[in-house]
C-alpha cells in the first residue's frame, strides 16, 4: 500500500475555508475532505538505496485547533523525511514531533553514487570473468543462462520473504506488458552467452558496441521517431570501429559474431516494449518480475537443446575437471554476481542524469573489455585494438550527444 499524505498548500486551503464557515457549520463538520496523493515513487524524487525504494515517512501529529472554531482535535499527516536537512528538534508540551538528523545517504550523494558506481563495474567484470571461466571447462551457454536467471528468482523470493523490498502486487494487465519485456530479455541474455561462450569476452563486448545503432534504428524506421543527423553521424565510427576490430580478431566465429549480433536487436526490443511497460512500480519489483518470466521462457530451450548432452557427458566432464564442490560454487556464484550488477547498474542509474548514465554505460564497457584481456592474456591485433578504441570513442560520442539532447528537451518541458 503507497504512503498518502496531504499537501501543504492542501491543508491551508482547507483550515482557511474552515474560517469562512459560519459557526453552526462548523460545529457539524469538524474535518475537511481533501484529495490524497501518492509519494515515494521514482518519478517523484524517491532514492533508490542498495534495490530499496526508500519512501519518507508519515508523522501523525495533533493539532489543537483554536478556541470556537472547531470542537475537537484534528489529524493532520504530514510528511517527516528519515533524513532531514535541519538538526533534530525537542517536542513541547503540545505533541510536536521530533525531525530525525542528517542521514549519511542525504550528507554525501556523491561520495554514495560514487561508491554504486564502483560497485556496478566490481561486480560487472567479475562476472564476466568467471562466466568466461566456467564456459572454458563446461561450455553449455543455454544452461548457464538458465543457471545466472534461476540463482537470481531464488535471490528476489528471499528478498521478498524477508521483505527488503516488500514485493509489489502485480496485476494481469501489467503482466502482460512486462513478457514481452522478459522474452527480449532472455533472448539477449541466451545469445549474450553463447557469444561469451565462442569468442573472447572482448570481442563479444566490442560487437555489443553497436547496440546504439540499433537502438537509433529502431527509434527511427520501428517508432517513427526522427534522429538528426548529428547522431547518425556520431554511430559511424561505432560501425567503423567494430568493423575493423572483426577482421583481425583472433578469436572470431561466425556463431560469437552471430549471437552478439542477435543479442543486439534482442535488448534493442526489450527496450522499445520497456517504454510501453512505464510503470509506478519500483525498479527492484520490476527486475524481479522480467527475472521470473525470463527464467520461464529460457528453460525449455536450454532442455532441448543441451539435456541429452548434459545428461550424458556434460555435467560429469565438469564434475571431473574442477571437483563437485568447485563446479556447484562457480555456478552459484556466478548468478549472484549477474543478479546483482544488473539490479545494481538499474539502481545506480536511477540516481545519476542522462548524462552521467551515459558516460557510465561507456566507461563500463572499457573497464570489462580492459579486464578482460589482462586476466585471460588474450592477444589482440593492433587493428583489433584501434578499431575496439575508434568503437568506444564513437559510442561515447553518441551517448553524449543523445544525452544532451534529452536534458535540452527536459529543460524545454520544464520552462
């Protein structure tokens, strides 16, 4: 259930009508009527700390009212943040409430989304140096796929039964909004695998440079959205660059090629059906929810695909290589790790502007790319290197430039 409270300018509007009341209408009606309004949601300000929505609290306090113009008490709920601005204050005699102090969260933001920040890349590049370790002795991308999604819904159910958070009520019709949310979801993240699986982490990362470019397309010629040509023209040293680091890359296939491609369009979707699927629900709720529905849409796959070979061979090779114990933690560990950057990095860019969002997405994919090529030694090409340099520059060209545009129209709106 949302907290409601009543505004100020509410309040004052009614003590005032109460005022103009004659007498004998007073004595009837002692409490005013006045319309509710939900707080604590995203859109309005409410912070996202470590997957909670924090919301303010309520504070009932009571009002004595002046002699002859009501005959009682009234309740009055007004909003009394976990965190104030001003030091914490004595109550008198009359009942006022004390203000809590100056919480860590509210006296140092930046030095707390700093630490998300970090937080978001630690957890991103360790997973996927582990996932890239597990596919090297048991090389079953459906199945750890499945694996990453079933650890995360066990992680959210325990969340839920503990209640941090307190699991928001889903209805049939938001229901049907969010699947095909979680198909795109899942399909990126299977085809996200198999290419992790073929190809050096590296590679993969730099074919997912251009998601960029699909996403203008599909904003284009899909939503009929125009993009200027501006933008366009900041995407070709993406296409450029990812070009020219795919034909030197030693380790390139066309099935890593293929599925990085594919897990492209795939998020480029998710995104589109994200935006139909808008929602007062938080974002911790949300992952939830695409995390259970994708589960669902990536086991039968995953069964059919690779359960003989599993049953047969796959899991007793691994058993065999790295031990019982070692081969049941990775797995384990390595869903963890991707529940949480991925609940994290939502978390983390709900506090940051457009722009910060955007660097930060940039900057990621330099540390994983970065890490990853010095824990594997993978040998790269001097024209792999430039055409991985010339990508990243472009994706953060346009990320600028796309952000810019949007804070200008948020502006624009506001005035």
């Amino acid at each position: 259930m949302e907290s409601r409270v009543l505004s100020p300018a509410t309040t004052i509007t009614t003590t005032v009508s109460g005022l103009r009341r004659s007498p004998r209408e007073s004595h009837h009606q002692n409490v005013s009527f006045v319309s509710l309004k939900p707080i604590g949601t995203v859109g309005e300000g409410g912070n996202v700390i470590w997957g909670r929505q924090l919301r303010p609290a309520l504070l009932l306090e009571s009002f004595h009212a002046p002699a002859g113009l009501f005959s009682g008490k009234r309740e009055i709920l007004r909003p009394t943040l976990a965190a104030a601005s001003s030091p914490a204050e004595g109550s008198d005699s009359s009942g006022e409430g004390k203000v809590a102090p100056v919480g860590f969260f509210d006296k140092y933001p930046a030095l707390v989304t700093g630490f998300f920040f970090f937080m978001w890349y630690f957890l991103n590049v360790i997973f996927n140096i582990l996932n890239k370790k597990i596919y090297n002795y048991f090389p079953y991308p459906y199945f750890v796929s499945v694996i990453h999604l079933f650890v995360g819904v066990v992680y959210c159910l325990f969340s839920w039964a503990v209640g941090l958070p307190k699991r928001a009520p889903i209805d049939s019709k938001l229901l049907k909004l969010l699947i095909p949310v979680a198909a795109c979801h899942a399909l990126g993240h299977v085809t996200s695998n198999v290419s992790f699986a073929a190809v050096a982490v590296s590679f993969t990362h730099t074919i997912k440079a251009l998601e960029p470019f699909f996403n203008a397309a599909a904003s284009q010629f899909i939503l009929g959205q125009p993009i200027p040509l501006t933008l366009w023209l900041s995407l070709a040293p993406v296409v450029i660059g990812v070009s020219m680091a795919s034909l030197t890359e030693l380790s390139f296939n066309w099935t890593g090629f293929i599925s990085a491609m594919i897990s492209n369009v795939s998020f480029t979707y998710r995104s589109i059906y994200s935006k139909k699927a808008m929602t007062d629900m938080d974002s911790t709720n949300i992952y939830a929810y695409i995390s259970i529905i994708a589960l669902f849409v990536c086991i039968p796959p995953a069964i059919i695909l690779e359960g003989p070979q599993l049953m047969k061979y796959g899991f007793s090779d691994a058993i065999a290589k790295v031990g019982l114990v070692k081969f049941a933690s990775d797995l384990f560990w390595v869903g963890m790790f991707y529940h949480l950057y991925n609940q994290l990095a939502t978390n983390t860019l709900e506090r940051v502007a457009p722009l910060t969002h955007a660097v930060g997405n940039v900057l990621k994919r330099v540390f994983v790319i970065g890490f990853s090529i010095i824990v594997f030694g993978n040998k790269i090409s001097t024209q792999t290197g430039i055409g991985t340099s010339i990508a990243i520059a472009g994706v953060a060209i346009y990320s600028f430039i796309k952000a810019k545009m949007e804070e200008e129209k948020r502006q624009a709106k506001a005035a």
